[in-house]
C-alpha cells in the first residue's frame, strides 16, 4: 500500500464583527525567538500556494510548517470576507433586477391585450360609406384641386407661427398683425359650415373639423401671438429713438389688432412716451451724484474763501459730462415724441395725416398707389400680396383663392374710431407738453445741483439753448424749454452765490475771532506781522520774472503787496479782510461770465439775478456789522491788551468801509451800501473814541505817578529852558500809539482829537508840574495848539490862564523868556512827533519857499548859532540819592 501525501489542515475561525480575519498562532510559534522566526521564513518561498504538502513536511522545520499554515489561513479568511461583500451588493442587485423585470412584463401583457381589444373593435364596426362625387368629366382634377386648396390653408396654418416669432423679433408689429388677420380668416374659411354656400369644404367631400383635427389646433397655436403683438407693440412706443414710420405701424397694429379707436391710441402713445421720460428722468436724478462743495466753495481749516479752488479734477470734469448728457437725453426723448406725434397724427391743409394715409391706402380698391400714398414709405404700403411673397413657401400660397390673397382688413374711414379731430390733437399734445415741462423742471433743479461753480452752470445752461434752438421745435415750445432751464440755472446760481456768502460770513467769523483771542491772549513782545509801522518798512519779496511785465502773476502779487503796505493792512488784518474781498471777487467774476456775449439778454438776465441776490448780499453786510459789533462789546474790560483787540477790529471795520472792494462789489443796493459805510465810520469812531480815552488816561497817569518834584535848593543857574523830560516821553509814546493805530489815511483829525485830550488831560486837575518847567512845558503845548487855530481858541485860552497864573507865582525876571525856546523845540522834535503834527504849517511865512530844507522840515528849521547843544530829549538826570540814575521810562 503506497504512502498517502499528507495534506495540509485548514481550520475557518469564526469571523471578527470587524469583518477583519484573525490571525491563529500556536503558542509556540508565538514565543519563538524574533531571530529564529525571520530565519525560517526566509527559507519558505514567496508563493504558499504552491507549496506541495509532501515536499513541506520534509524540507522544512515544524515551525516554518506552523507558519506557513498561518499565512495560508489568513489568506483564506480574507478571500471569504470579500466574496461575503461582494455577494451582499450585488444580489440587492439581483432583486431590483427581477422585480424590474415581472413589472415590464406585466406591462407588456396588457399592453397585447389592448391592441387585441382594439383589433376586435375595429373589425367589428362597418365600412364607412363611400363619398359621394360628382360624375361629370374631370371629377378627379377637382378632387385634386380641393386637395390642394386645402393644402394651401393648413400651409399658412403651419408657418404661421414661426414667421410671426420672426416678425416680432425684427419689430415688424404692422407686418405680424396683418399675417395674423390673414391667418384668421384662413381658419375661418377651412372651419366654416354654411349649408347655403355652394363652396364649402363639405360639398367638396371633405369634414376639415374631423378629418384634419390639426387645423384647429394650429389655430389655437396662432391665436396666442394677438396679446404678443399688442404687448411688444404697446412696450415699442417707448423706444423715443423710434422715426416716425415704426411709431405708427405700431399704433396702426393696436388700431387694427386690438381695434382700438385713434383718438385711444393718441393717449395710448403720449402715455408709453411719458413712462420712458420719466423713468428717464428719475432714473438719472437719482444717479447723479449729489455731492457737497467743491474745493472752490468749502471753507479751510484757517477759515479762509479761497478766490480760486484748484483745477478741477477728472471726477468734477466727469460729473459735468453726465449732467449734460443727461439733460439732452431727456430732451432729445420729449423732442422726438413732439415730432413724431405731429408726422403722425397732424394734417396739414391739404394733406392728411401718415396714419389716416395708410388707413386710405388700405382700403383703396385701385391697385397704384394714389398721391398721398406715394409719401408713405414701403413697409407702410402693405398688402397681403406682399406679404404671401415673403413667407418661406410663397409658390404654394398661389393656391389660395383670390378673395385671400386681395384681403385687407375692414376699416370704416367714415366712422369716428377711424377719425382724429385736429383740436383734440393739439389739445392731447399741449396737455402732455405742459405735464412733461413740470416733471423736467424737477429734474433740471436735481441736475443743477450737482454743478458747484457759476461757470459749469453757465456753460451747460448755453449748451442746452444751442442745442434747444436747433431742435425745430416750434417758436412758443422752444421758449418754453428754455425759460425751464433758465429758471434752474439762476436758481442755482442764487444757491450757490447764497452758499458761498454763507462761507464767507462764517468764515469772517473765525477769522475775526481767532485774531482778536491772538491779539488778547499773546504779549505785544511775542507777536509777528502786526505792527502796522514794521509792516510798513517790511520790504515784499521781488517778482521771480521782473522782465514779464504787469500782466505777469508774480508782479501782479508784488503789485498787490506794496498796495497793502500803503494802506497798512498788515497780515492779520488782511487775513480777515481777504475773507470778504475774496467772495465779492468770486461774485464779479461769476458775473463777467454771465455777461459773456454782452447782449441784451445776458444784460436782462444779470439784471435779473442781481435783483433776487440783492437781499443775501445785505444780509451779508448786516451781518459782518453785528459781527463786528458783538467784537466790540466782547472787550469790555480796558487792558492793554483788550484795547490791542478792540483797535483791531476798529481798523477791521475802517478798513471795510473805506479802502476795501467788498461792500461796492458785493452787490449790495446804494442806500446799504451808505449806511454800511455810515455804520462802519460810527463803529470805528467808537473804538478811536474809547482808545483815546484809555490812551491819554494811562500816559497822564502813569506820568503823573512817576513824577519828582525839583528840589528847590537848586541854583539859577539851573533854571529849565526846555520842556520837561515827563512831557516828551508823554508826547512820544502817544506819538507812537498814534503811530501803531495804522490808520494814515484818518490821522490828522485822529491826531487832533487825542492831542487835545491830551493837553485838556495834562494841565487839569492834578498837575503837579511847578515853577518855570511848568511854563516851559505850556509853552511847547501852546505852541502845538497855535498849529490848530481858530478851532482850538478855547485850548489856547486855557493854556493862557494856566501860563498866567504860574506867572503871577514866580519872580518877573524868572518868567521871563519861558516861550522863546518853544518853537525852535519844535522845529527840533518835529520828525519825533511827526504823527500828532499837521502835514503843513500854518504858521510859515511867505519866504520859507527859499529854505532848501523846507519840504523836509515843514515847521521850520532849528537855531545853529547857539553856544551849547541842548538835546531833544532828556535822556537822564541826576537823582537824589548820589550813585544812582534815574532813567525816565517812557509809557508803552
């Protein structure tokens, strides 16, 4: 008995809920050494499979066997898990398969037996009877020819529809409405049943209702395309780019389609355009941008108007081009509805109208074309001729009978559906005229807005009446357009005039407040560019290009700085004044635009615009004047600071009421422009007024404080001659407070009136000047109101008793000789008290015109011959305690 192979023993072990096979080891192989078990599975080959059973057992060790048999059962185990998977997807399969099956053939079975069904029931039912014809000659030619009639009707049934998709694609609505006229009595020809008429289908052998059921329903196909038209027909009378010819095949296609009377499609077409205009309008009004000022209106941060913003930039230039664009757009619509209203519906005196041409050419029986016909462009002069030729089988339609292919649909020209009165026509078109004028006078103020400078609303406000004018509008509507927009320009010229002096007066505001606050809050040593005398020797700056000539800018600036410095506007009072004279500058030259031309009509209208802006401008002026006055009454307290303050605003408003362009340019009428000149004197004399008595009071008093009585142990010899160191100081520092008021072109009556203050002030109560000094310093007084006589008679009589009473206290050989040195004094100081002294002399005699020095020294030249030099001035003298010196402070 030969020996059995042995055969290896495959054990399945249950599977894992994973699905995953589990690896059975024996304990053994399990605890054998790593080493030991990577060499014995090297020697195994790389294919289990094909391991035969006999040769395992004899070349390999026990190990090696164990793991063979491992690896040989994971394999199986993992084969199994994926035949399992693979078995439960696809027999859901299987099932879906076979019921899908069942289901077809059950549906099949019933299927067969319906058609046996139907098969039964036709078999059972008799033959239908044969036709009855006629049995004349040529039967079958008939037969044909009805045959082919027909053939013609369902034709034009058929194509039908895809030609109307065509014509009302191409917005041919006069066109598609007379095809479907045409295809409707072809439906009532095939469909209709009159006994009495020879001609029917019936006669013929044939039912179309029953024997061709596709005739009815292509008719139900074509019968859908009657709103279409009408619709696309109404929504194409708002294209205004429309000509005249579209517009009335359209309003021809709703009178014929929807039968709709003329005068009905009158509103009907006024009533389309009005949408469009306004959809136009708010469509527009509210793109535009409504933006605030313009760099040249809005204030900086200083306060200042600038006279000219910077160029404007792509966005401003932008925003014009729309604006424009978009006012002639709107006009171009109401134009063209105006113009192709009348080519419509207007008759002339011997013509009628295109509409009511086209009604008479479609009922004219002649087959040419009559005179008023021959006016008419092609796709008005229709026909159903025409029309047959152009559809994709016109040979087949010459089947038709004549009665379809000359049909032309019915219109009564007699009746008053077909008739437009000439006075309901002009009534209808004024009406919506007037209607469309009020919405575009609310979209021209909306358009307007969006213009911030004089010369943009100009410049469009001329574009619009070239284009108006070239539009062919009749006389009166053009008039009426125009005065619309007329009416926005100047009111947005007002707005933006009214603005731009609401900007500067608020701007004269800050600035006036920011300078005065400057002036109180910052010390006299810590300023810059205020004192007029320092301003008046600051020399400007020279032109860069000196050679251009007095049109060139930089000269033009150089020119403008010297004239300042005469008039002695220093920076900060030009800095408020500017404020002003830069608005009223703006405003002349907004004019120059407006009266670009110089025609009566741009005069008319300047007159016209100056008159509604006349009131703004004086409100303007009475406001900078209650600006002022509040500044005054702000500095209550007398300081010398708040008196800095308050003779800022005092030469601010002198400087408005006499030297500025602002109140003769700002358009103002004459009598506010005199009683803002008035007003402005009366306030700057007020504050001359309160100065001077704060002025005179603190010099008088501050010397009156600091006086020191000469001792009287002092020798003859010792005796004054001059007059006292306290009066000069007191002379110079109101000399130069005269001085620093910078107002050169009121100095003398100025002068005048503080230095008679001064004198009435200086030798009243309180003077405690004594002897021969006393009488010195009288005598220099005296001297300066002898320059005033006779309107100061009564101050020469005052300083006469005074004199005369110093003198009845002293010795009469003491009080002689106390007036002799009082004009050469003068003659001496009078470049030092120049601004308290008349420009002339009234006391020069006739042969002065020989003195050289005359024009330099106008009261007189001083003594040379005397034996000692005697200063102007007492600069010190010697105080009562030895070693120290008393120097004589003068009053600031």
């Amino acid at each position: 008995m030969s020996r059995r192979p042995s055969a290896l023993s495959f054990s399945v072990p249950p599977p894992l809920a994973n699905g995953q096979a589990k690896l059975v080891q024996s304990p053994t192989a399990a605890e054998a050494p790593a080493p030991a078990r990577r060499s014995s599975v090297s020697k195994l080959t790389a294919d289990t499979s094909e391991l035969d059973p006999d040769e395992l057992f004899a070349k390999h060790t026990v190990a090696e066997v164990k793991f063979a048999q491992q690896r040989l059962r994971a394999d199986a185990d993992a084969k199994q898990e994926e035949l399992r998977l693979m078995v439960g997807e696809r027999y859901r399969d299987l099932l879906q398969a076979s019921t899908s099956i069942i289901s077809i053939a059950r549906s099949s079975k019933r299927v067969i037996e319906a058609l046996q069904e139907t098969k039964d029931a036709i078999l059972s039912q008799d033959e239908p009877p044969m036709p009855q014809r006629t049995s004349i000659q040529g039967g079958g030619d008939a037969h044909l020819h009805t045959l082919q009639l027909l053939s013609a009707h369902m034709k034009l049934l058929l194509d039908a529809p895809e030609y109307l998709w065509r014509l009302i694609e191409r917005k041919k609505y006069f066109t598609a409405a007379w095809l479907f006229l045409l295809a409707r009595v072809v439906h009532r020809a095939l469909v209709r049943d009159d006994e009495q008429d020879e001609e029917t289908w019936k006669t013929q052998g044939l039912d179309v209702l029953e024997q061709f059921p596709l005739a009815q329903r292509q008719w139900e196909a074509v019968s859908q395309f009657r709103s279409q038209i009408i619709h696309k027909a109404t929504l194409s009378l708002r294209e205004y780019t429309a000509s005249a010819e579209d517009a009335c095949a359209a309003l021809l296609t709703l009178h014929l389609l929807d039968s709709r009377p003329l005068t009905e499609t009158l509103s009907v077409f006024l009533g389309q355009r009005s949408k469009t205009l306004l959809a136009m309008l708010s469509r527009t009004s509210e793109n535009s941008p409504i933006s605030p000022l313009s760099a040249s209106l809005s204030r900086r941060p200083n306060g200042h108007v600038p006279e000219k913003g910077p160029p404007p930039s792509n966005n401003r230039k932008t925003s014009v081009r729309e604006v424009r664009e978009a006012t002639q757009m709107a006009l171009d619509a109401m134009v063209k509805t105006l113009t192709t209203f009348r080519s419509v519906f207007e008759e002339a005196e011997s013509k009628p109208s295109m509409i009511g041409t086209v009604l008479e050419y479609i009922q004219s029986d002649s087959p040419g074309p009559d005179v008023n016909s021959k006016s008419l462009p092609s796709e008005l002069q229709l026909t159903t001729q025409t029309l047959l030729s152009t559809l994709p089988s016109s040979t087949h339609f010459l089947l038709l009978p004549p009665s379809l292919r000359s049909y032309k649909p019915y219109v009564d020209l007699t009746s008053s559906s077909s008739l437009i009165e000439q006075a309901h026509f002009s009534h209808v078109l004024d009406e919506w005229f007037q209607t469309s004028n009020r919405t575009l006078q609310v979209a021209a103020s909306k358009w307007f807005s969006d213009l911030h400078t004089v010369a943009e609303v100009w410049t469009l406000r001329s574009s619009i009446r070239q284009w108006i004018d070239s539009s062919g509008l009749k006389p009166e509507e053009k008039d009426t357009l125009k005065s619309i927009f007329d009416s926005a320009a100047q009111q947005r010229v007002l707005n933006i005039w009214k603005l731009a002096l609401s900007d500067a007066e608020d701007a004269f505001q800050l600035q006036l407040a920011a300078a005065t606050s400057s002036l109180r809050d910052t010390p006299r040593e810590r300023r810059k560019d205020t004192s007029p005398v320092e301003f008046l020797f600051n020399a400007p700056p020279l032109p860069v290009f000196p050679g251009l000539g007095p049109v060139d800018s930089s000269f033009q600036k150089y020119k403008g700085s010297l004239r300042r410095q005469l008039l002695g506007r220093t920076s900060l009072l030009d800095s408020v004044l500017a404020t002003l004279e830069s608005c009223a500058r703006s405003l002349q030259r907004d004019l120059s635009v407006v009266l670009a031309g110089e025609t009566d009509e741009a005069r008319g209208v300047v007159a016209q615009l100056s008159e509604q802006y006349r009131p703004n401008a004086e409100a303007l002026c009475t406001g900078v004047l209650d600006t002022l006055s509040a500044a005054e009454k702000q500095d209550s307290d007398d300081s010398e600071l708040t008196m800095d303050s308050l003779v800022f605003v005092g030469n601010v408003a002198d400087g408005l009421g006499t030297s500025s362009p602002f109140v003769s340019a700002i358009g103002g009428g004459a009598e506010v422009v005199q009683d803002f000149k008035k007003r402005t004197k009366a306030l700057h004399d007020r504050i001359i007024d309160r100065w001077r008595t704060y002025t005179v009071s603190q010099i008088v008093g501050q010397r009156r404080a600091a006086f020191r009585p000469k001792s009287k142990t002092l020798p003859s010899s010792t005796i004054p001659s001059t007059p006292s160191s306290e009066l000069v100081e007191s002379l110079l520092t109101l000399s130069n407070s005269i001085q620093e008021l910078g107002v050169s072109r009121h100095r003398g009556p100025i002068a005048d009136k503080t230095l008679r203050l001064f004198i009435t002030e200086w030798v009243g109560d309180g003077w405690k000047q004594e002897g021969v000094q006393a009488l010195c310093d009288i005598a220099l007084l005296r001297r300066l109101a002898d320059l005033r006589t006779p309107e100061w008679e009564d101050l020469c009589l005052l300083l006469d008793s005074k004199s005369q009473q110093f003198r009845e206290q002293l010795q009469q050989d003491t009080a002689n000789g106390w007036s002799d040195g009082a004009a050469d004094y003068l003659a001496r100081t009078q470049t030092l008290f120049a601004s308290l002294l008349p420009l002339q002399s009234p006391m020069r005699t006739l042969d002065s015109s020989t003195d050289k020095f005359a024009s330099l020294l106008p009261f007189g030249s001083p003594a040379t011959d005397q034996q000692k030099f005697q200063p102007a001035v007492e600069l010190a003298k010697s105080s009562s305690r030895f070693g120290l010196l008393l120097v004589g402070a003068s009053a600031r």
